[in-house]
C-alpha cells in the first residue's frame, strides 16, 4: 500500500484483514527498493538505498500472490466499503518484481492516463 495513511487506507486495511491478507504499507523512503524484495519474494535483494526525494503522492495498491478469484472479491469488497477508488493498481509479476516503485508508478500512470484520455 503506497499513500493510504487515510480513512481510506483504514478501510482497505480491515478489508485486508477480515479476508486474511498480509498488509505492507511502504514509505517513501523505501520507493527505490525493488517490489519484490518489499514484497518478500525469494531471491530478490533489496537495493539499500534511501529515497531521499518528493516521490509521489498518488495512491497505490500492488497485489502478490492473488488469484484471479481473491482479486475479484478484494475488489468487490473494495466497492462495498465506500472507500473509493484506488486508480493505480498493480499485481506483480515476473517482469515488474524488479523494479522500484518509482519505475511502477511512472508506468502505471501512463497505463491510467492513456485508459481515461
């Protein structure tokens, strides 16, 4: 979870919760780790280096390990919340495990913009 230090985030987080899924809120200071090492996965180091930047502000949800059925009912239990929406959202794959957050961000935003233009 990326910038949900919210009522939104509390939301999102008893979502998470009541469905048994593990929470990772990453600070700006960890953007230029690579996901997966935040997310836990084997084989994948982290940088140990600091951001020290502005970073981004937006919210951001990356999802590991989900089937398509969890995402769906996450989703769906998203929308029944009256959280609202998290616009950039991400599941980790074999290509995006490396990159830090900054390089997800800037894709998933250009993903975004060219979907609502």
């Amino acid at each position: 979870m990326y910038n949900l230090d919210s009522e939104k985030g509390r939301k999102i987080k008893m979502i998470c919760l009541k469905m048994k899924l593990r929470i990772i809120m990453v600070s700006s200071g960890q953007y230029l780790e690579p996901i997966g090492s935040l997310a836990g996965v084997s084989g994948i180091e982290p940088a140990g280096t600091v951001y020290e930047g502005n970073g981004f502000g937006d919210e951001m949800l990356v999802f590991k390990g989900f089937d398509n059925g969890t995402l769906d009912r996450f989703l769906r239990e998203l929308k029944a919340s009256g959280a609202g929406k998290v616009s950039l959202k991400a599941i980790l794959t074999p290509d995006n495990v490396v990159w830090s957050s900054l390089e997800l961000y800037e894709e998933l935003k250009k993903e975004h913009e060219a979907l609502n233009s």
